[in-house]
C-alpha cells in the first residue's frame, strides 16, 4: 500500500467518511457531502489525482481553495425536562445535528459539511 492512499484513507476516517477500493490498491472511491462522487488515485510518490463528478458550487470551492473552520456547539434542554432531556452537538456553519452520547466520537471534522473543528 502507499502512503499518500493510506493517509487519504485515515483522513477519511477520521471524518467519519465510507470509501472503497474495489480490490484496487491505489484507487479510492468515496461519496463527498451532496451526493458528488469522488474517486482518487496516486500519481506519484507523493500526490494523488482527484476526479469529482455532481459538484454544486460550494463544493467546488471547498475542493480547490478549503472549507473553512466550524464550531461543534453542545446544546441541551436540561432546564426544560428537569434533568432528564437530551444533549446533541450542531455544526455553528451548516447546522447538522446529532444525538450527545457517551460513545459519540470527537470530530476533528464535521461529519456534513466537512470544516475543520476549531
């Protein structure tokens, strides 16, 4: 295996992201967030070769010149239910939601948008 491959497959781990390589070893194919389709092969040592097919126009930016940063906000309605309510993160960007549990992960990446977490 290479190490541009493995470390493109760990980033897209660490961002919660499903990829495949179909028995390939330098190939992955990935679904980036809008249902664009990503495939990504090594060219050489020390780079890999993107192709992205259903881009919207924040896609494209975010490809080519970065997503940005986020904020992942805890919320709860503790004071509502006395006590016995529900705690979940949100994105301050683009305000995916999900469930607080004790077993939820630490993003280092919104699982939807993809921002860095600052």
């Amino acid at each position: 295996m290479n190490n541009v491959t493995d470390k493109l497959r760990r980033m897209l781990d660490e961002r919660g992201i499903e990829w495949t390589s179909h028995g390939a070893k330098n190939h992955t194919w990935y679904d980036a967030n809008g249902g664009a389709r990503v495939t990504a092969y090594v060219i050489d040592a020390g780079h890999i070769r993107i192709r992205m097919c259903g881009l919207t126009p924040e896609q494209a930016i975010a490809a080519t010149v970065g997503a940005g940063t986020c904020h992942m906000e805890v919320h709860d309605n503790l004071a509502e239910t006395e006590g016995m309510g529900e705690a979940w993160l949100e994105c301050d960007e683009c305000h995916w939601q999900m469930q607080l549990e004790p077993s939820t992960p630490r993003f280092k990446f919104c699982p939807n948008c993809g921002r860095r977490k600052r």
